[in-house]
C-alpha cells in the first residue's frame, strides 16, 4: 500500500520557498509513519497551495492567506490519520 503524498506548490517570485519548507518539515516530523512523501513544486504567479494526493486541501488565493501551522496539521491528519492525536495541536483547537 502507498503512502499518502503531500505536494505543496509554492511561489518562487514571492520567494516562499522557505515557508513551504517549514511546512514540509512539519509535517513531516508529525506525520514521519503515515506520509510517503512532502514534495515542493516551485511556480509562480503567488501561488500557494497544498495537495493531499492530488486532492487540493489549502489554496492561498481561496483562503486569502497562508493556513496556521495547526489548521494544517489538522486538515493533513483527518483525511492520513483520522485517530492520530496531535498533542498541543489538538487543545490549541479546543481551547
């Protein structure tokens, strides 16, 4: 069975690349047993979007903006790992 695979397409005129780094290693390190893979796709445009096996999960030009790192944990785990916790994530969101 495949692992799920995370691709971010990040602006490089905006110069986002780090950003989509951060999130790459984040996610990452959450989600080290459950994802195949965090890919980076450079473009341009100001584009900013994320995609869980080719299924479009955050937009920025949707959105108006760039998700909270927890917002994205939380939107990855529920279609990788629906009964993952997610620790301080998880009582940020109740709180």
């Amino acid at each position: 069975m495949d692992l799920p695979r995370v691709a971010i397409t990040y602006c490089t005129q905006c110069r986002w690349l780090l950003r989509a780094a951060w999130y790459q290693q984040e996610l990452l390190t959450t989600f080290h047993r459950e994802l195949g893979e965090v890919a980076l796709r450079p473009a341009t445009g100001g584009v900013f979007r994320v995609e869980v096996d080719d299924v479009l999960v955050w937009d920025r030009s949707e959105r108006g903006g760039f998700p909270d790192l927890p917002e994205l944990k939380r939107i990855v785990r529920d279609l990788v790992a629906p009964d993952k916790p997610l620790g301080h994530t998880d009582r940020v969101a109740e709180g």
